[in-house]
C-alpha cells in the first residue's frame, strides 16, 4: 500500500520539477543570484522561521504521546535555532542589522504562508498540521541535495547549500516523513483527504515564496499612501 508521503510527492512530482528549476534555485546553484534578491529571500526566510517553529509547537502539543512530543518541539526549537543563526552570520555579512530585520514587513508570499501555516496549527487536526509542514523539510532538502550536485565552485552560497544538504537536515527530514506517515494512515479518510490538501498548498507557497523573493515582492499598496 502506498504511504501518505509517496502519494502525496506523487500528485507535486511536476510542481516539485518547477521549484527545481525556477530562476531563483538555477541561479543561487550557479552562483550568480543578486545579492539582493538573496538578502530579500534570507530576510523573508527569517520571518517564516518564526511561523513555522510555532507552527511545530502547536504539533508537539497536539502530538499523542511523548515521543512525537519531543520530536517536534526538538524541530520547533531547531528552527529557530536556524532563524537565529540568520541572524548572527547572513544577517552580519549581508550588512542586515538587527533593528532593519525586525522593522521589515512580511512580504505578501511570506505573510500567506506564516498565515496558513498558523489557521492550520489552531483550527485542524494534528495529521492535517503535520501534512502541512512537511513540505517545508522535505522540499529544502530535495532542493539542497539538487543544488550541491549542481552548484558553481567556489559558490557565494554555499554555506547555504550545506545546510540544507547536510546529513543533520536530511536525517530530520526522513524522519519528519515516517513521522507523517505514521499518523496519517491511521487516520479517517476525511482527514486523509485534508492533509493532502494542506501538502498541495504548502508546496504552491514554496514555489511562492522563491518566486517572491526573486521578483523582490512588496506590497503594492499601503497605509497611508
């Protein structure tokens, strides 16, 4: 029988094909995205951290027994470990001072995302939530491990490109699947059905949010204008 991930990858093998090759991941593998577009993305990417850590907390709470507890406050604390580290190194060699990153808006992509994956977190199951994290993981890691077989050398990028194709990330993200798995397929056919709807928008706003950060997206309107 076929897991809930198999099927689920199976239904956004073309949308996944998509994110691999769009301008944002061609050019950050080769080398020569903009430094803007990389500073718009790292400063986005820090924001959404925050979401999608609390997003894990509200999983570790909703979890049904202590080990998937820890599993998933351990991944909420690891992301924003990383969000941190955003901070202290991109932040620094980017020239993003602290007071600038908290005084940037959410783009309207990051903003729907953190939106999404917060409704979701309060108002649906816990298999539906997990669903709807997990693209995060695993398509990072398919996107790592594509742009290290891929990636110019040197690569102003790289220290990026080893995080995500690390073996630290790629063992989390294995297990973040089974994990999935695991709750998914004992659960209703109804709630089967949502979980692979929230997978199917996650992985829309994935493709969403490197699309945004290589446009350089604002808001096209605001207060006071």
């Amino acid at each position: 029988m076929s897991t809930f991930s198999a099927a689920a990858w199976a239904r956004n093998a073309g949308l996944y094909e998509t994110i691999r090759n769009m301008p944002f991941n061609t050019e950050l593998a080769a080398g020569t995205l903009s430094e803007e577009r990389f500073k718009h993305y790292i400063t986005q990417d820090a924001h959404y951290l925050i979401g999608f850590g609390k997003g894990l907390a509200i999983a570790a709470a909703k979890a049904p027994d202590p080990e998937r507890m820890v599993q998933l406050a351990n991944s909420a604390q690891g992301a924003i470990v990383v969000e941190r580290a955003l901070h202290g190194t991109f932040f620094a060699d980017y020239g993003i001072a602290p007071e600038v990153f908290e005084a940037s808006p959410l783009s309207p992509a990051c903003h729907h995302y953190v939106s999404f994956i917060t409704a979701t977190a309060w108002s649906e199951p816990y298999e539906v939530l997990l669903a709807a994290l997990l693209p995060c993981f695993w398509i990072y890691a398919e996107v790592g491990n594509d742009i290290l077989a891929r990636a110019a050398s040197p690569n102003p990028y790289s220290a990026w490109i080893e995080t995500y194709a690390g073996e630290e990330f790629q063992d989390a993200v294995k297990t973040m699947i089974a994990t999935t798995d695991e709750a998914v397929t004992e659960a209703a056919p109804t709630v089967q059905a949502k979980a692979h709807d929230a997978f199917d928008r996650a992985v829309q706003l994935e493709w969403m949010f490197w699309d945004s950060a290589y446009r350089l997206e604002t808001w096209p309107v605001r207060p006071g204008e």
